[in-house]
C-alpha cells in the first residue's frame, strides 16, 4: 500500500507541473500579440512621437513648400527635374509622418505639386515650354532701337540701318555713340508687319462727308383748345354688367345653335320621309336604314355631332361650338344619342322642370373630351366635311358687333 501512494503522488504532482507550463505558455503568447499589433499600428500612427522629430519633420515640409513657391519659375522648364526632386523628398518626409496634423502639411505640398505638374504639362503641350531667352532678347532691341536715327521710319528699315552703321563707324572716332533710344521706331516695326487692318491715311479716319449743324428754330404753338362740348364722358362698368354681357353673348349664341339644330333635323327628316314615300310601297328596314345614313340623321331624330359642330375652315371656331353645344346639353335643349353604327347624335329636346326631373329620377353625368389640332383634323378627314352646318363667323364682324362702350 506504501508503494502504490507514493506512485500516486508523483503522477499528480507531474500534472501540476505540466499545467503550470501550458499556462505559462499562453500568457507569453496573449502578451506577445499585443505587442506585435501595437508595433504594427505605431508604424503609422504614434500619439507619443517625439517632439524633436516631428518639429523637424514640419520643418523639412515647410522648406519644401517654400523652395517651390520661390522657383516656380524654373520648376516650369523643360529640362528641370526639380519637381520630382521634390516628391522625392516629400516621400522621405512622410516615411516618418505618424500625426495627422503633419500629414495635413505632406498633403498640402502634394497638391501644389501636382498643381505646378499640370501648368508644366500645359506649357509643354502649347509649345511654350522653350520660351525665349530674356536678356537676349532685350539686347536685340537695345541694339536696334540704338541703331536707328531718332526720326526714322518703318519704311527702309535695312537701308537706313546700313547707312546708320556706315555713319556711326565714320564718326567712331570723333564722338561717342547716341545712347537716346528710339521707342517709337521699335513700336511701328512691330506692330505694323502682324497689323491686319489696312493702312488708312490720318485725314480718312473721321467721317467723308461732314454736315454742320445748324440749330433748329422751334415756333411757339398756341395750346390745343379742347371742346368741352364734344367730350364723351366714359361709361361706367360694373362688375355685374360684364357678367350681364357676357351672358347675354353665350345666350344669343346658343340660342341661334339650339334653333339651328331644329331646323337642320327637321329638314333632313322631311327628305327622308319624302324619299321613302316616293317609292310607292312600304319602304323595308334596309332601304330606310339606307336613306338614314345618306342623310346621316338617326331613329329618333337626330343628326350627327361632328359634322354638325366641326368647322373645316377654323379649329378655334370648332372648339368654340362644341363649347355653346355644351351649354345646351347641360340645360336640357340638346340631347346626346347613338346611331346603329355607335356615331354619336344630338337632337333637339326640351328640358323637364326641376320637381318633374326629381321624379323621374334623372341625373347628370359630366363627360370630358378633348380636341386638339390632329384629331380636328382627322375629324374633317372621316366625315369628308367641306361646309359647316353652324355658319362661319368672320372675326372683324364678331368683334364690331361687341365694340360697347369706350372700352372697345
């Protein structure tokens, strides 16, 4: 028994021992990590960058920015590659950027590299890129302007530059050389060889023929003496009487339409009848039906609206009609049907009295139809419509017979 608790008791504590290295191991692992991540993550942000470091990398930055602002111009040559030296730099400067504040800096002197990249490439396109050496070009106009008397011309330029040289060489040794410079010599020879206006003498830039005015005598007038016997005292309107004449223009205009619609359905079912009698036996569905249809009138009297109300001559007039038709049918004067081919009819009616209409248990049913330009049209096309039946009003005419009052 001795020897088995003993057996027992190593076993145990070797368990300990293991357990003890395995979480040994772990907590060496968990502390690893962090540290492996929090150097990852200082790489490129470090809130506890050294002072020094970061003055003299903003340092560095500003030098940058200020070198560039100073030699934009050489910047902008061809052959310098100071723009690129510059990124470069900057790339060296931002390698050791951990604060956003500094990096704000690097950004900043990005763009106006990138700004300055995009005039070079602009002037690199436009050829302007080699442009002109400066004191060359000044000490060519010094020596032309020197060359030249002071009173010269832009005509024979070369032979008086021959002559002047001659001249100067000659007297080279008597006295010195004229220094006045001759501005106004350099100015003609520049602008007027790239000039194209034509020339033009000095007395032909005014007017050819000149007019002297002359002063106009105004003659006093006596005052126009009004008549007051013959002035018209303006009429006064109301708000009431243009209803009231309006009105009465919307009645007489309904009132020739209702009464024309009677007259028209009436003749066109005396013709039927009148043909249906001269055969001289009891006329069959088909040969009334027929003669309908040639009239173009319906079972109960009615006529056919659009060619009724379709003016071929005005579309303006056509909407007009169906606007006063549309007056008739809400009073009851005009009634709306179908023929057997499903054409719609209007024919004339007689409205029912208020209580009588209550009893009968008639009601109104609004309908909106609309007309435009292409379907009118097509309206005068279909029902081949030469004359309208409503009588063409002239506009001058309509007009003069509405002309009331001082406001016409």
């Amino acid at each position: 028994m001795a020897l088995d608790t003993s057996a027992t008791g190593s076993s145990s504590s070797t368990k300990r021992v293991r357990l003890a290295e395995l979480q040994g191991n772990a907590e060496s692992t968990q502390s690893s990590q962090p540290r492996a991540s929090q150097r990852a993550v200082n790489d490129y942000y470090d809130p506890d960058q050294d002072v020094a470091e970061r003055r003299k990398i903003r340092k560095g930055l500003r030098d940058l920015q200020r070198e560039m602002n100073d030699c934009r111009g050489e910047f902008l040559q061809t052959d310098n590659k100071g723009i690129l030296n510059t990124i470069q730099k900057a790339n060296e400067y931002f390698a050791q950027v951990k604060q956003t504040s500094d990096a704000t800096v690097d950004s900043a002197l990005l763009v106006n590299a990138a700004d300055l990249s995009y005039k070079k490439a602009a002037r690199a396109s436009d050829g302007l890129a080699a442009g002109i050496d400066v004191d060359e070009f000044v000490s060519k106009c010094l020596s032309f302007m020197r060359q030249t008397p002071a009173n010269g011309s832009s005509n024979g330029l070369g032979t008086q530059r021959r002559t002047q040289n001659r001249g100067n060489a000659d007297e080279s040794d008597d006295e010195g050389v004229d220094d006045t410079l001759n501005w106004d010599l350099l100015g003609r020879a520049a602008c007027f060889p790239y000039n194209t206006r034509p020339s033009l003498s000095g007395f032909l830039l005014g007017p050819l023929s000149v007019q002297k005015r002359t002063r106009q005598l105004t003659q006093r007038r006596a005052a126009n003496q009004i008549d007051r016997t013959q002035v018209v005292r303006p009429q006064d309107l109301e708000e009431q009487d243009l209803d009231r004449q309006e009105s009465s223009n919307l009645t007489v205009m309904c009132t020739k339409i209702s009464k024309l619609l009677k007259e028209v359905a009436d003749a066109r079912t005396n013709t039927v009848d009148e043909e249906l009698r001269a055969l001289g036996r009891e006329p069959t569905t088909e040969e009334i039906e027929a003669a309908m249809d040639k009239h173009q009138i319906s079972d109960i009297g009615g006529i056919l609206l659009f060619p009724f109300a379709i003016n071929p001559k005005s579309f303006g007039q056509s909407v007009e009609n169906l606007f006063y038709i549309s007056f008739l049918i809400r009073d009851g004067n005009v009634g709306v049907g179908q023929n057997r081919h499903g054409l719609v009819t209007i024919q004339p009616s007689t409205p029912y009295a208020p209580l009588e209409a209550q009893q009968r248990g008639i009601q109104k049913h609004q309908l909106i139809w609309s007309l435009n330009f292409e379907i009118w049209q097509q309206l005068v096309e279909t029902f081949d419509i030469k004359e309208s039946i409503i009588p063409h009003r002239n506009d001058e005419e309509f007009q003069r017979q509405n002309q009331h009052g001082w406001y016409s």
